[in-house]
C-alpha cells in the first residue's frame, strides 16, 4: 500500500512540473557528461604517462668519428661507453643502433613522405645508443654520467615530450571541470527550485497526512525519490552521451593517434569506471540537494 502511494507521487509530481523536471534531467545529464569527459581526460592522462614511461629512453648521438668509422661498436671509446651503460644503475638496456640501421628505421618512419625520405637518405645521420631506464626519474642520474663521455655529440629524452601531452591534458581537464562544476550548481538550482515549488503545489495534501498522524520523512519521501529519479535519467543520458561520443567524437578525432600508438585508446572499460562514478555522484547530490531544501523550507 505504502509502496503504490509512493509511486502515484512520484508520477504525479512528476508530470505534474513536466517542464521544471525535463530542464532538471537535461542540466544534470550535460553537468555529468562534462564531468565525465574530465574524469576520461584524467584517465588518457594516466594511461598516457604509463604508456610512455614503459617507453621512456636516453638517446645518446654518437660523433661523426664512430657514426662513420666504427658501425659495430667494436673499437674504442664506443665499447667502453656501451659496457658502462650497461652496469649503470637504473638502466633496463642499451641498444646501439649504427647509421644504416638508423637510416633504414627513419625510411620506415617517414614511408609515407617521399621527400623526407630522399632528404634523410642524402643526410648522413649518427649512430646513437638508446638506453631505457627503469622509470623517468633516472633521466638526470644517467645524462649526468654519459653526456660528458668521449663519443658523445647530444642527448635526447623522451620525457619533455611526455611532460607538453600530460600538461595538454590537464588544461582540458581543467577546462572539462571548470564547466562541470558550473553546470552542477545550474543543476542543484533546478532542484531546489522544483523541490520548492513541489513542496508549496501539494502543500494542502501534505498538511492533511501531517495531521492523520504521517511522519515528516514519510511525506517529504515522494519529493526525495522525484528529485533521485530525474537524476538517474540525467546520469542515463550522460552515459549515453559518452558511449555515443566515443566512436562519433574521440575515435574519430584521435583515431590517427590511437592507430599510431601515440595515445591509447580509450576504451569501454574506461567509460564504465567513469559511469560508475558520475551515476551515484549525480543521485547523491540530487538527494541531498532535495532533503536539504526541504529541510529548510517545508517547517510542517
């Protein structure tokens, strides 16, 4: 009995403020697609930064001496460098790559350009020694120790490119939240407002269970579950949008970089973590918001 009472409240307040809820649903869906776009931008961060840290490497460029003269790192200084690389601490491997094996992998890499690769294959280029560590924070320990040796021309890393995507993430990050948040307090407004107005249209109705003896949490409940139920369809709807965006919006945006393992892709793994999240964010703060508002003005 109780149970059928609730759910004819419900319906009836409702549709009852059709307008009032649909804009309500509508605010709380873009406030939590926004907020599940940032949470999706920390997490191609995150994966971002894991992905290039397994990669991470020191590339030392070698002179034009041993480029030229030495291409199996058989004489010296190369063999005693490439030995000392190795027994350092903090270094997975070392790979010596000579000028024909780097000149047939930047062929492979720039297969598509047919003038950067004439261009390459007229320029010489050095031999180096890729070096990968056993995370980023090696980099100044290993560049401390080598880039001084005989043999050595420059130094590359990898991780000042790491650093520009991860920064490039965050601003979106922080732009996706600027707005989530501004959206949120548009969407605790609506509530509040439709909880006010609901409260005040039945105000007669909830006077008279008030006075045959129903709890103030019995009759304030309908409200509640109106306010949890529009939220629900708005964290629906969000997560509707995500799943939509992904192959429409993200793929095709990305696509290229994910086909180039320049990002990883994101995947429906990741969307339903951030569903997760964004889901009982929305219907949690849809009934505090409601309880709070009547709370503070139903005082019968």
């Amino acid at each position: 009995m109780r149970g059928s009472f609730l759910f004819r409240e419900v319906s009836t307040g409702l549709r009852r403020n059709v307008t009032m809820t649909i804009a309500m649903i509508l605010t709380t869906a873009v406030s939590l697609a926004m907020l599940g776009g940032g949470l999706l931008s920390v997490r191609m961060a995150d994966k971002t930064e894991q992905y290039f840290t397994g990669r991470l490497e020191v590339r030392f460029y070698l002179d034009d001496a041993i480029s030229a003269d030495d291409p199996d790192c058989a004489a010296e200084p190369c063999r005693s460098l490439l030995a000392d690389m190795k027994k350092t601490s903090g270094v997975v491997s070392v790979q010596f790559l000579n000028r024909a094996a780097a000149l047939e992998e930047a062929k492979k890499l720039f297969e598509d350009q047919p003038e950067m690769v004439q261009y390459i294959s007229e320029t010489p280029l050095p031999a180096s020694m890729r070096v990968k560590m056993t995370d980023g924070d090696q980099y100044e320990h290993i560049y401390e120790a080598f880039h001084n040796r005989d043999g050595v021309r420059t130094v590359a890393n990898d991780r000042e490119f790491v650093d520009r995507l991860l920064r490039l993430f965050d601003g979106l990050r922080n732009a996706a939240f600027g707005l989530a948040v501004v959206m949120a307090l548009a969407a605790l407004l609506l509530i509040a407002n439709m909880m006010q107005i609901a409260a005040f249209t039945r105000r007669t109705e909830v006077n008279i269970m008030r006075l045959v003896g129903a709890t103030r949490w019995y009759t304030q409940l309908p409200f509640l579950l109106e306010a949890v139920v529009a939220a629900l369809t708005g964290s629906l709807l969000a997560i509707t949008g995500l799943l939509i965006a992904r192959p429409l919006v993200i793929d095709r945006a990305l696509g290229p970089l994910f086909d180039s393992n320049v990002f990883p892709r994101i995947t429906g793994d990741d969307i339903a973590i951030v569903a997760l999240t964004i889901a009982p964010v929305g219907i949690v703060f849809a009934a505090v918001t409601a309880y709070a508002t009547l709370r503070y003005y139903v005082r019968e």
